[in-house]
C-alpha cells in the first residue's frame, strides 16, 4: 500500500474512532422499594435512588428484585435515570 493510501486510511479510521475507549461503570444487582428484601426509610424513593446511582458514577444499572417487578416504579425510574444519563435495565 503506498503512502497515500496509507495516510487516508488512518484519517479515515480515526474518525470512526475519534472518543476512543470509554469506560463505565455497572451495578448489576440491584433492589427497589418494591423488593420486600429492600428497606427505603425516606420519602423520595426515586429521586434519592438515581442520585445515589448518580454519586457512584454509575453508568448502567440492572434492578434484579425477588420475584417482584413493579412497571410504573421501573418507568419512574428510567425516566429520571436518562436524564442523568444512566441506563436503566429491568431484570
């Protein structure tokens, strides 16, 4: 391959590639006010529980509750999750 080619392939690699790696930080076991095995003593479930996500640079989330799933506690959840641009898995 001569020069030329070379030089636009790897301008044209890079930016495909151009934020490079990024790292981010899972918790993938985690339990709602829902979860009977879970005790939430405050009063603002869902805003206290994305901030906590939130303070632990938490980046992707899995709620994997006992044998309970409670949608409309999952949607409030997610909502207030993408806006601090957390993803939110139900489990």
């Amino acid at each position: 391959m001569n020069k030329e080619k070379r030089a636009s392939s790897k301008s044209s690699n890079s930016a495909i590639f151009n934020n490079g790696s990024k790292w981010l930080k899972m918790d993938l076991h985690l339990h709602t006010d829902s979860d009977k095995s879970f005790h939430y003593p405050g009063s603002n479930f869902i805003q206290d529980y994305v901030e906590e996500l939130k303070k632990k640079s938490v980046n992707i989330a899995a709620i994997t509750n006992h044998n309970q799933f409670d949608f409309d506690e999952y949607a409030s959840l997610s909502e207030e999750c993408k806006k601090e641009n957390i993803w939110l898995l139900p489990g």
